[in-house]
C-alpha cells in the first residue's frame, strides 16, 4: 500500500508509530542511570520507587527554643499560681513530681528521654538561684510558668515528616525543587532515572543560511532547529543540532545514518512535501520503513513517520555481514519546514513518545471553554490547530483566532492557546463556544487587557510598558468597524479606532453610536498620526497623490473592509470621483499597516495608504497626505476596573509618551484627551 503524500486521520497515524515501536521493543522505558542526589536531577523522571531509608526526624525534636518538660508536671499553672521548675544540665535524670525539673534546648534538638513537651523561651520566668527574675534566660538555676502544656506540645515527634521504609516518591515521577530535599531526608544519596531520550535534529535545505548570516534574497534564516532542540530539551529529552545539510539524496541519507548510531530519534525538518526536491520520504524508504507519508491535520499535514536501521545487529559468521534486528531499529519523524508547522508536529508527536521512554505521564494543557470572536473556516477532513489570543472581558473567557500562516512563528509567541476544530466540522462561527488548550495560566490570563480593532503601532509600545505594570495587552487586528462590533458583542475591553464620517469630518462618534447604540461609552485619543503613500525607496513610480493609483502601472496594495484606513481612502478617492476599479490592486488586502509596507518592501504592490511609522519601520519612503486621530473606545462598564488602571496612568506617563514621539509621524499632544462621555 503506498503511504505517500497519503493523509490519515491522527490517530490511525499516532497507532502506527506506537505499533512499530512496540515490534522494535521501544514502546518503553529506554533506560535506568544513576545519579547524584544535586539540583541537577532537577526535572529527572524517577526510574524505581523511592523508599525511605530512614525516618524525619530520626529523634524527637524540639520545634523550638524553650525548655524540655513533662508535661503533666506543668498541671495546674496558672497566672495566679505559677510552677517552679528547676533546670537541670544532667542527660537523663528522673523526673521527680516533688521537684520538677526542665532543661533548655535550641530548635531541633534532640529532647531529653524523660522530656514529652517543650515550653517556648517566652513563655517562662528566669530565676537565679535566689528566686530572682534573671537575664539569664539560657542558663537560669529555675524558671517559672503560668500556664500548662499539653503533651508533645511544640515538639517534632520521630517520623513526624517521613517513617522509615514509606513511600517517598513512585515511578514516573517528575523531579521538582522540594522533592530534591524529600529524597534527601528520605537518607538517599543517589537516586535511578529514567535515561534521557536523545534525539537528532537535522535541518536541510539548500535555500537555509546559519543564524547570524548576512542574508541575500532566497536566503531563509535555519532557527526550526533552534525551536525544536528548546522544545524536546523542556520535555527532558537531550537534542543535539545537526548542520544545515543541503538539498541532496545522498547526503541526506550519509547524515541520517550517521545520527541513528547514537540517538532515539531523529527529527528531519523540510523536505516532507512532494517537491522535486523533497527527499525525506526517498531517505526513510531507502534506510528503513516508511510508515505514513501525510496525516489530516491543520498545519503540518505533509508528516512522515517511519523506522530507519542502526548498523548494528547480529554477526552471521557464514555470510559475513550484519543481519539487522529489530531492536535496532529507530524512528524517524520528517518534520514539515514551515515554522509553526514545525513546532506543532513536535508538540503532537514528539511529546508523548518521549513520556513514554521516561516513563512519565505525557503533558497535558490545562482546557478551558472560550467563546470565538470571528469565525474560523476549517478543512473538514482535517483535525484543525487555530492558534488563538485569549481573554477575559467581564464573565466571558474569550479566542481571538490569530494568523493561520503555517511560517508565521510570531503567532506562537502571540498565542495564549490552541483551539482543536476536530475533523468532520467546516469551521465554526463567531460566538460558538469552543475548547481552547491554554498555555498561559488563568491568573495571567485574568490580567490581560483585551483589545480588539484598527492596527496602530503604538500598541506595541502599550503592551511593552503595560508588562511593566503587571499587566498583558493582547491586541487582534480586525479593522476599527470590526473592533466596534466587538465592543457591542461584549469581546474586547477596548478598540482602536480612527473611522472618519463623511458628512461631519468628525472621527468614529457617528460610527459608535450605529454600531453600539445605548452603549456608555468613553472615548480617549490616543494619538494623532499622518496618514499617506507608502513607496520603495526613491520612489521609482513618481508617485505623488492618490491621482496617481489608476495610472496602469501602479500596483497597489489595500487595506481590509472596515479598517479605518480603507474607510479613509474611500472618502477621498470619493471626492476625487474616482472609481475604485480604475486602481490596480484595489481588491488585495493586508490587515495591518506593517503588513502593507511589507508588500511594498517585497515587491508585491509599489505603494499603499499607511502611517508614517510603518514606512519607518520597513524603511520606505512616506508621502504624507492626511492627518487623522486614532481614538480608544473603552465600553464605561471597563473604565473603573482596576484592570485598565495602569493603561489610564500611561497616557499621562512621560517616557511613554517620549517613546510614541520616537516614532515617525506622531502627534502626542492629544494623548489623553477625552472626546466623548456618555
């Protein structure tokens, strides 16, 4: 049957590695090694149960500074009757109810055979031998108390934290910090671990240059190895990163070879597609077995998994050679090229192999139930991983789907989890509920700030001083229309906006009030911005005004519907007469002002309208043409919270408007400014 380029349900795919492996005899632990009882067990997988060996405390101890007693000579002290006891130095002497005696001792000291409590040091009266009180409080002839004591009061009895031969820690346990110090008490001094899996990393692509590389076009910056190595190592695995090896059969297969002979597992990124030249398939064929070729997920379909044979095995003495056997067998997984491609194929087949070789219980995200803010289409064959912004707006946890580019590895940092579309469904609308595997805690999640709405650069600088305040800003770019809507619906705590009306000139009041009626409202400006042409630099098109955008050989590249810039190019290409169908590129869309400037960068469009600062940033060059004012829309039931508190106080922080003014085209004069209450 061929399995190439064949896409199979996940879990047919993950019960097909995990038969190979049991056949090989790697459905297991791989290995047991003992080591020092140090930090470096930190995060180590216990290998055998550990028993104790000795109890904690070994002795019953004093929990405090104070005087050793019996208790039951104690009885009947009372603030108007106090007990004399005499202090004793002697080991082990008998207690005598006519003369009760005490000794002190320190925290942790063993306490005297006849002693079964302990009087705290404040709780006594130092005598000297005269019956006087004594600053002496360590070595008095006497001392006197007021009150009685329970027996073992304040002290550690034997076995209090540990009993000799209990259970300390099972199999399968994953070492953390406190339990360095259990196994310690427990009288250990070495410790078995489960041995750690080692796992090649191996990057081809002619087209790939080492990080640090002056790059030229055509040049893609190697890092899936980087992020690969980061993630098996915090899944206690050991990588080692192998050289860029390039586009080449014969080569590919010398280096797989080289890597079975000392790893578990190698991990082959790119080349697992069915390009002219994509050899990673060719390579599992030739050096073993190929298992599957494709598996129905979203991203990362073009997975391979197979088996690949060490050159090891048993001596046949007639004919002279090596006959494999399975045992020495390993598995091979071809890991697609693209970055989040990369790192979700890790995520969902490399964790749970390696739990398994430690013995431990595979990692598990904590879920919880979000509500979407925009609909997410899906292929309906295909399990669908949609990275997503997470918040909590009032009672309402909500996912905000982020870019679903297989190369866009920013959309991981952004992510604060995974939503699963499970295969058989085309999607889901705005506002269905849906399971979200978080990667951030609840407690970070409580404090992110939640905005929804226009792109501008400032944002960035927010969320950058926000951090600073105990506070996250998650921010998705949906157009200033969208980021209404999204107030109106209850998903945001605020939205940018900048959507000029038409008839008065004024900004996003006419729009707030269509698209949030009989919602309160606050309305603060942010900043006031230049609007104009972003161009390559030199400008080689001449391009000067918007008149310019129907000659024929202008490309242009435009905003989504409902951002406030699409709006603002709309107004004028209006009052211009100008059709915009007379615009080449009128059509082709870029949600935020960065991703404009880098359609011109690139080639793709030879100008679009953006702020100034976006120019900057990809460095273009800016025809200013318009002046606008980006506002924040705070629904009124927010602007009390204490959540948005720190966001008020930087409107009016100077470094965080000196920071704003750094960028290009920025007026901060109107930061603050409130410009409607209702």
């Amino acid at each position: 049957m061929s399995v190439y380029l064949h896409d199979i349900p996940l879990y047919q795919a993950r019960s097909r590695l995990r038969e190979a492996l049991q056949e090989a005899g790697l459905w297991r632990v791989l290995g047991v090694e003992s080591i020092p009882l140090d930090e470096n067990a930190l995060g180590r997988v216990t290998a055998e149960p550990i028993w104790a060996k000795v109890s904690s405390p070994h002795y019953h101890a004093s929990a405090m500074d104070g005087f050793a007693v019996v208790a039951e000579n104690t009885n009947g002290a009372q603030p108007s009757s106090p007990i004399q006891l005499f202090v004793t130095g002697e080991k082990s002497p008998i207690p005598n109810h006519q003369s009760p005696i005490t000794k002190y001792v320190d925290t942790g000291d063993p306490l005297p055979d006849w002693a079964n409590a302990v009087i705290p040091i404040e709780n006594v009266e130092s005598l000297d031998e005269n019956g006087e009180i004594t600053s002496a409080i360590r070595q008095p002839s006497s001392v006197r108390i007021r009150a009685a004591v329970a027996p073992w009061s304040h002290v550690r009895p034997l076995g209090e934290d540990i009993v000799a031969t209990q259970l300390v820690l099972p199999t399968g346990h994953t070492l953390r910090p406190a339990d360095l110090g259990a196994i310690a008490a427990s009288g250990h001094q070495e410790i078995k671990v489960a041995r750690k899996p080692k796992i090649a990393i191996l990057p081809t692509g002619t087209e790939l240059v080492p990080i640090g590389s002056k790059l030229k076009s055509g040049d893609i910056l190697e890092y899936n190895s980087l992020v690969m190595a980061a993630q098996v190592k915090a899944m206690g695995a050991e990588p080692t990163r192998y050289p860029i090896t390039k586009d080449d059969f014969y080569l590919i297969c010398e280096r797989v070879r080289e890597a079975a002979q000392t790893h578990d597992l190698i991990l082959l990124n790119a080349g697992s597609s069915a390009g002219a030249e994509d050899f990673s398939a060719k390579v599992v064929e030739k050096l073993g077995t190929l298992l599957v070729h494709g598996v129905a997920v979203r991203p990362g379909h073009p997975v391979i998994l197979g088996m690949v044979k060490k050159e090891l095995g048993i001596r046949n003495e007639e004919a002279g050679n090596l006959i494999p056997h399975p045992s020495f067998l390993i598995p091979i997984i071809g890991v697609p090229g693209y970055p989040v491609s990369a790192a979700l194929t890790v995520d969902i087949f490399v964790e749970s192999l390696i739990a398994k070789w430690l013995g431990r219980r595979p990692n598990q995200l904590p879920t919880e139930t979000a509500t979407l803010t925009r609909k997410i289409v899906s292929p309906a064959g295909d399990d669908d991983f949609v990275r997503v912004a997470v918040g909590k707006v009032g009672d309402k946890l909500l996912a905000a789907p982020l870019s679903r580019g297989a190369g866009v590895i920013t959309s991981l940092v952004q992510a604060d989890g995974l939503a699963l579309i499970p295969s058989g469904t085309q999607g889901l609308d705005a506002g269905e509920q849906v399971k979200v595997h978080l990667y951030r805690s609840k407690a970070e999640i409580e404090k992110t700030i939640f905005c929804i709405g226009s792109h501008d650069l400032t944002l960035d600088l927010l969320a950058q001083f926000l951090a600073e305040h105990d506070r996250r800003f998650a921010s998705a770019n949906v157009g200033s229309q969208g980021g209404l809507i999204a107030l109106r619906r209850g998903e945001a705590h605020l939205a940018g906006s900048h959507l000029l009306d038409p008839a008065t000139g004024e900004y996003n009041i006419s729009y707030i009030r269509q698209y949030m009626p009989d919602i309160p409202v606050k309305v603060i400006s942010l900043v006031g911005r230049d609007q104009g042409l972003l161009v390559k630099q030199g400008n080689p098109k001449g391009i000067k005004s918007l008149g310019d955008l129907s000659r024929p050989q202008v490309q242009f590249v435009n905003r989504q519907r409902g951002a406030g810039t699409r709006v603002l190019l709309d107004y004028h290409l209006n009052a211009l007469a100008m059709s915009a169908d007379s615009i080449i590129g009128y059509t082709r869309e870029e949600y935020t002002h960065l991703g404009v400037a880098a359609a011109i960068a690139s080639g793709r469009a030879d100008c679009g309208l953006g702020i100034a600062a976006a120019a900057q940033a990809l460095d273009l060059d800016f025809i200013p043409l318009f002046q606008e004012r980006y506002d924040l829309v705070i629904p009124k039931i927010f602007t009390d919270d204490t959540l948005l508190a720190p966001l008020f106080d930087l409107l009016a922080d100077s470094a965080f408007r000196d920071a704003v003014s750094n960028l290009m085209g920025y007026d901060v004069s109107v930061m603050g400014t409130l410009i409607l209450e209702d």
